[in-house]
C-alpha cells in the first residue's frame, strides 16, 4: 500500500448530468449535493453558471444549505478568443456563483484551437493566463483542467505542455489533465502523468472518460505517476460512455491503495450512495456494478457455493460489509445441491446435504430449469414448489378449470373476459369478470372468486409483470416464462409461470403469487 | 502499435452463464456459438460437461452443426483427491463430450487446497498432472486454468508457480493465469505476468474477473506482459460483476494494440453481437456500453455537439462505423426530422427536409414512440405505416371481427382457438383454427383465412416472436409490445403491435407481417 490522500473532485452534477438520460432539476442537485457532502467528498462541481440561467439558481440556494465539509465548485471556460475577462459572460457568471473554488478549462489540443475555436495557438495561451490570472486575482482558488490533454500531448507535446505552463505561471493551484474522448491506453496515461509531474511544481489531477473501459484502471494509473486529486462521478455517468466512476474507484483507493479518500467511517455508505443517486437520477441500477450491485458478491456456480461455505475469503476479493453490500446465494442448476440446501436452511426445513429428500428436490429444479423455469427471481414459487412437494403445505384453493375469451367486435371494440370455476373450502366457485386483456380479466376472475374466503387477498397488488419468450424461433408458439412481482405491506415476492400458451403460465404465476400470499399469512408472516 | 496476434477463448456459454439473470436453454447455447464462430472467435468454451446432463446435449448438438471455424471446448475440474482419473465421473464426462479441445481446471492458491479440496498440496498437484497428461495421453490438446493464480502467488509464491510447473511438464499446451475473485490491481497483474513469462515455456493466457472495474485494463497488462491467450465473454458477462468482456477488449486489442484477434471485415459486427447476446441472454442492454452502446457515440453537450459538427475527431476517439455502431445528436432539432427524413430517403419516397408530409410524420411518429412503439427492429410495420399514411396502399384485407378462446378444462386440458371473420376481395371469409397458444391460434385463423386468395403466403413464416412489458408497475394492465421477426427466402423483417391487451398487440404484429409480405410481392421484391 502507497501511503497519502487523494482529494476527490465529484461531477456527477456537472459532466455526470452530460449522460444521456439524465436531465436534473434544480431540487435533484441540491438533494444530491447534500448526500455527496454527507458521504465527506470535498469537491462537488455543481454545473457551468455560464451555460444556462438554471445553474445560478442552483448556486444560490446551495450556498443557503449548511453543508459540513464539501466546497461547491463552479465550473467555466477560458474567456472567448479576442475578448476582454470583464466582458466575458461566461467568466462574470463564473464570478456570479460566488464559490470560492472555480474551475477553469482550456484548450490543451492544437486540433481544437484550430479547428473549434478557430483562433491561434497564442491567443489560447492568453485565453488561459488572462482567466486564470483574473481568477485567483479575485480571491478565488483555481483548478485548471487541461481538456484534451493526452490527445493534445501526443500530437503537439511542446504546446499542450505550454498550456500547463501558463495555467501554473498565472495562479492555477491545481492543473487536471482530461483524457475527454477516453481514447488513451493505461500505459500511456501513466507514463505521461510520470513526465509532467516532474516539469511542474503545483497539485496535479486527473480527469478520464470511460469510452475504453478504461476510465477507472486509468485513474489509478494516473494516481500511481503522482495525480492526487481524481475527478470522476457516482456510477460513473457522463457524457457518451460516461466518467471514470467513483463508486469503483473509492473502494480501489482507499482499500487497495491504502490513499485516504473520505473519512473511513463513510465507506459503507457507499452502496446507499450508488442506488440513490441512481434514483435522483432515474438510471437503472446495474446488478452486476462491482462492490455496490446486487450480483456484487452474489454466488451461483455450485463449486463456489460450496467454498463460500468453507471459506468466506475463497471467492470473495473482499468483505461485503466494508462498502456496505452483502453476500447473497442463488439458487440455480448450476448451484448443485448445496444452494437448494442453503434455501432448505433459510425455511428451516431441517434436512442435510446427502439425505435423499435434498436430491429428490435438486433433481426436480433441474428438470423444471430445462423445462424453462428460473428461481433467481421467484422466491415464492421455489418456496411453493417445496411446500407442494415434502406435502407440507394445504391448498388454499383447486382449479375447476377457467375460459378466457377475448373478442375484437365488428366496431373495433374489444372486449376481454376471463370465467374460472374453483373448490374453495368445500363450496364451488364460479366467477366472471372483464379486464385490460386476458390477463388482467383472468387476474380479476381469481379474486372476485376467492374474496369472500380471503379477505386479506385484498391487500396484496401485483407490482410487475414480465414476459420472456423462451424459444423465439419457433414463432407464435414459443413457450413464454412470465414473471409477477407482488407485495403487500410486509414484503414482496416473485412467481413464476412457464407454458407454449401465455394465459396458462400467467395463471401458474397468478395463483402462485396469491397462495404465497395466504401461505405467508398461514405462517403468521 | 506492437505487432502480433491474441487468441481470444470465449466463455460466455460457461462462465457467462454464472451471470445471475442468465439461464441458457440448450438451444440459446447453439445460437450464440453459431454467431461466436460466424464472428470470428477461435474457441468457445461450451460448458462443464460433469456438473450438469444438459451441457452433455449441447455439446452432442454441436457437432452436427457445421462451424467455420471455431474449436468448441469442454470445461472441467481436476479429478478429485484420493481418485484415479479413469473413475472420476467429472474427468470421464469431458471425454464424452468428444472435443479436440479441453481446459483443465485446478488450484493454484493453497488456500483452496487446505479449505475447500481438504487435501494436501501434494495431492493438488498430483491431482493436476494426472488430469491433464490422461487427456493428452487421449489425444486432446489441454489447456490449464491455473484458478486463483494471482491469489496463490501472493499467498505462496512457491507453490503457485509449481501448480504451473506439473501442468506444463504433463503437456498442457497453454497456462492461463486466473484473477478469479477480480481483486487484483493492474500493476500487480503486469508485473506477475511478466516474471511467470520468464519462468514457463508454453503458450501463457489471462482470465479475469471485473469485481475491481480492472478487467479490461488487466487483461491489456497481461498481454503486454507477455500473454497471447486471452479469455472473456460476450458483454462482460458471468458471475458476480463478470468476467473481462469481450466487447471492449476485441476492439482495444485490435485497433489501439495492433494486435490480430478477428478476422478484420469482423470488427463492424461487432454492436450486432453484443446486442445478439444480450436479446438472446435476456439482458438489459447497457446504453453507455463502450463501443456498442447506443450512447457510446452520442453527443449532448452543446459544446460537443458543435465542435463534431466542424470536426469528427474532436469527441470522438474513433470511427464508430469501424465497430458497426453509429454517431448521434441528441438536440431533438438535430435527431428529429434528420432521421425521418433519412428513412424516407432510403425508401425513395422523395420528399424534402421542410416539406410539410415530412414534418406531419415526424409527428405522428413522436406520438406513436409515445405510445410505446419503437421502429428500430419493425421496418415492415415502418414501412407500411408510411404507405398507409401517404394512401400508398390499398389494403389486401380488412378485419370484421376476431374472438379468442382459452379455456383450461376440468382435467386439466387446455385448449386454444381462434376464430377470424375477413373481408377479402369482396368475399367474407370466416375461419377458425387451434393452435398452442391463444396467438398461435389466431396466427393460425389467419393464414387459413388467406391461403386461398394469396397462396404465397405459405412461403413465409415467424421467426421470431418477443413480448416486452411496458410498464411493469401495472401488473397484469401493463402495456406491452410486441415483436414479430418474419422471413421468406428472399428476405426478413419485423413487425410491432403496441397494446394494454396482448393479444391485440400480437394481432397488430402479426397482420403487419402479412401485409409486409404481400406488399413486397406486389412491389416485386
């Protein structure tokens, strides 16, 4: 482990916000900012005054929030080519925003200077030294990210050194090195970061885009060749591809480097962080995002399984715990018997690896796995499944039978409408009811049947609704798996169905989902 | 550049398949070794012929196939301690499955040893030597998973390195060095690979695991150090946070390495694979996805979208065509009529940019992506909504009226039919048919309804058929979508239907798909 700190600059609110998908109001970057500040990151760069009216509003109400420990950064261009600082719009919002931090870029590619800024290669060199000069001259702290610097050192190093140069000579106190296209090898990054950081004297940053998916690797390169400050976002958003992710990169620093990052207390709150700023930001959660998603430390394949039980250190490259995740057990057919053993433990079913009843079962969740079901996420139909089966669990209710008819009229209409006859406690049910599809109708049927014997159906709903085709080839008469999320107020639970014909699996997932329901009940769950 | 060639080894069909969320059936494995071999990749690893009797059918199915290229191989463990090879099931089911190729794997970290094998470390390596010279001595080639290397030789330099030593010596053919539980640091890797190259004379590979975001950059340092075998999966998949993926790394290699891995007219398929195995593997596509993802080369930020608009290069650190994905504005002023009109072009229906038909479908369309349709894979439903729109078409029939019956009978029969009213060159046609499945039924309805006014029709049929739900939190309300992928000899297209009710959607798909058909041939296409 390399000793020292390496301060983090965050710009989820910034670059993070570049991501396609992402558009934050004004309230979702102050909730944000609060959380980030929580979390003891000091820098939050919270958006470019210059760009858009909405980004001052954000800078005046954060500066009213009492954060504990993070600076607000606020983040802006060199002035226009052949301008002045004072009449510069983009440099007098930067001032507008009022942090005492503010970070600068220019141009440090002679390809942009020439072909997007159409000015000189001198005329940058003034762009940058006027605005920072002017900058610090008002009391302001000044990083300088050097946009486009590794492109720019590979094709003019001479003149994307100059661009540090005259940042450093007018004030910067900290000059970041962007690789903005994300196009640059490890190797190159560390090499080129060891160069400059013996040809300057002042703090030195780095600032990568994952378009290689290298942002991260590239990062910690860059911090081995003498980067100590890192800038990156949550969950790695930004523009394209996105930023190198910090989620991934805290844990790598602060746990494998040895680098303190944020107070050590902070690290298992990481996983919190990651799912509600995926939340704020309305981006679906990645289950296999190291350390923090759901797959992190989940096993499946049977030889693992039954190491972790051995040994926790055997398949797991670190604790669970330290970043605020948990180790998980799936049950698959790959899991061989010792996952259905775990299951078999967590009912408190009481058998052990060998008995004849656990290979009994494995065998059966075999056969149904080839037939196209798939446990991982119906909890409540393998808990079904094994009630049915060691003959330990009542049924609530028997099938008759059921017809679902749906009609398209002459007039367009259609019409959809779902009869189901059950033996319920004796008595015959029939019932009739109409629905948003066959489904739905069929969904409506079973309850209006069932809701005189339980009544507590009435408080469970069903939250999702999926459908796979499992043999897409051959056609309309594949065989389909439908999945149901329910829940009620004390839990949830996935069910399963598998058939050639959609209204048959989704009754086996439908009547699974309700008799969980009254089997949990039955339990006192 | 450093010149040379990198054998890629897939494992998407094994370790991928420890992904949580993936369960291949049989024939999903067929399919993606078809397009893994079409691609281009020179092994793929097929599954652990011992742990399951599923794998031994894929492996039988495989053979009849006739593959370009691809060696297909079998998956397995040494044999176990205190057996011989020729009694251990595991060690004989890798010889059933009859490949000329076969990969060994065994612990290369005693822990493993002492905890989960309970055996001594003598007995690992006799249990390595022994496994791999049998299947040598049986004419197969051998490559060894040296499992937990880098662990191992952290923990114990000594011994690590020996598991190498009996595994070369009993003719292994490659050494592939495991960061199995993906905890390893970049420069760890790079420098343990590097001393291991001195040290063995065989063919040395890489395989790593993501669970630090370094797989891509670690199997990158592992060939720089000396490794020209290179192991991964299709989009990163497998257990835990997956395994180095294959997506990222095919172009690195090739295109920033110089080094050969596909043949070179490959490379722009490969956004069609990744998105292949996703749909097959019934995964999430991720947006952001370096080089494939529909972000990857899409540009929001006002300051990049104007600078590509004056020089590619300046956001993009290469060609997107070169990996057969695309560049995107995501200004709607920009994406919106440019894309239509693009689409127009293509169907030489001439109509200019400002042209008020081109802006009226513009709308419709918004309106109709609003509604949950989404054209990317329904160029048939496309086409004819702009013919029908532009009164281009003169329908081939017109619906009276459908009605589906499903109906599950006391003992448990199912039935499905579809009976179908159509008005077809001024006769009434009324037709009813059963089928699996109340859409199979109405598939069926349909084509007997038609057969003796388009006889034609017979040449085409589905060959594919998806169902997405919408908006899952309705439950059995949601809206869902449905895809229906259709062919004839001479051609395939795809058809959507968008509706509350699915089988009304799956109407919607499935008439479109006929008419498609019937409007090609009036076109003579």
């Amino acid at each position: 482990m390399s000793a020292g700190a390496v301060t983090l600059y965050d710009t989820t609110l910034r670059d993070g916000a570049q991501a396609e998908g992402i558009s934050y109001s004004v309230s979702d970057k102050l909730r944000i900012a609060e959380r980030l500040d929580a979390f003891g990151l000091p820098y939050i760069e919270g958006g470019w005054p210059g760009s858009n009216p909405k980004e001052l509003e954000f800078f005046a109400k954060i500066r009213k929030r009492r954060l504990q420990q993070a600076q607000v950064v606020a983040f802006g261009s060199t002035r226009h080519p052949m301008k002045s600082v004072t009449r510069d719009a983009n440099v007098q919002a930067l001032l507008k925003a009022e942090t005492a931090v503010i970070t600068v870029f220019g141009k440090a590619w002679d390809l942009h200077v020439h072909e997007v800024l159409r000015t000189s290669l001198d005329e940058n060199l003034r762009m940058i030294e006027e605005t920072v000069r002017y900058l610090v001259q008002r009391g302001k702290i000044v990083i300088f990210d050097a946009e486009h610097f590794f492109d720019g050192y590979q094709a003019n190093q001479t003149y994307a050194l100059k661009t540090l140069d005259v940042a450093q000579a007018a004030g910067a106190e900290t000059l970041v090195l962007c690789d903005t296209n994300g196009g640059r090898l490890t190797d190159e990054i560390h090499q080129i970061v060891g160069t400059v950081r013996q040809l300057v004297r002042t703090l030195l940053g780095i600032h990568v885009h994952n378009d290689s998916d290298l942002a991260v690797a590239n990062s910690i390169a860059a911090v081995n060749a003498g980067c100590t400050h890192v800038q990156g976002t949550i969950n790695g958003y930004g523009e394209r591809c996105g930023n190198a992710d910090f989620i991934s990169l805290i844990p790598l620093l602060q746990l494998k480097l040895g680098k303190r990052c944020v107070p050590e207390d902070r690290l298992k709150l990481l996983t919190d962080l990651s799912r509600f700023v995926a939340e704020v930001s309305n981006m679906a959660v990645r289950t296999n995002h190291p350390f923090v998603g759901e797959s992190a430390f989940a096993h499946k394949g049977g030889v693992h399984v039954n190491a972790m039980l051995k040994h926790p250190k055997t398949y797991e490259h670190m604790d669970p715990h330290l970043v605020g995740n948990q180790r998980r057990f799936l049950i698959s057919e790959l899991g061989g018997t010792t996952g259905v053993l775990l299951k078999i433990k967590e009912l408190e079913m009481g058998f052990s690896k060998g008995s004849p009843t656990t290979r009994k079962i494995h065998k059966l969740l075999q056969q149904l796995e080839h037939r196209g079901y798939h446990f991982e996420a119906a909890e409540g139909s393998f808990e079904l499944l094994l009630a049915r089966h060691l003959k330990r669990l009542k049924p609530f209710f028997g099938l008759e039978g059921f017809r679902v008819i749906v009609e398209k009229r002459p007039n367009g209409r259609l019409v959809s409408e779902a009869a189901i006859k059950l033996r319920v406690q004796k008595a015959v049910e029939h019932a009739v009811a109409e629905g948003d599809g066959p489904v739905n109708a069929l969904d409506n049927a079973l309850r209006k049947a069932l809701k005189d014997f339980y009544p507590t159906l009435a408080e469970m709903h069903l939250t999702d609704f999926k459908v796979r085709v499992l043999d897409e080839k051959r056609g309309t008469a594949a065989k389909v798996r439908v999945l149901i999320q329910s829940q009620d107020a004390k839990s949830s639970w996935g069910t399963i169905g598998v058939s050639e014909n959609i209204i048959e699996a989704s009754w086996q997932a439908l009547m699974d989902s309700v008799e969980y329901k009254l089997l949990k009940e039955q339990r006192g769950q």
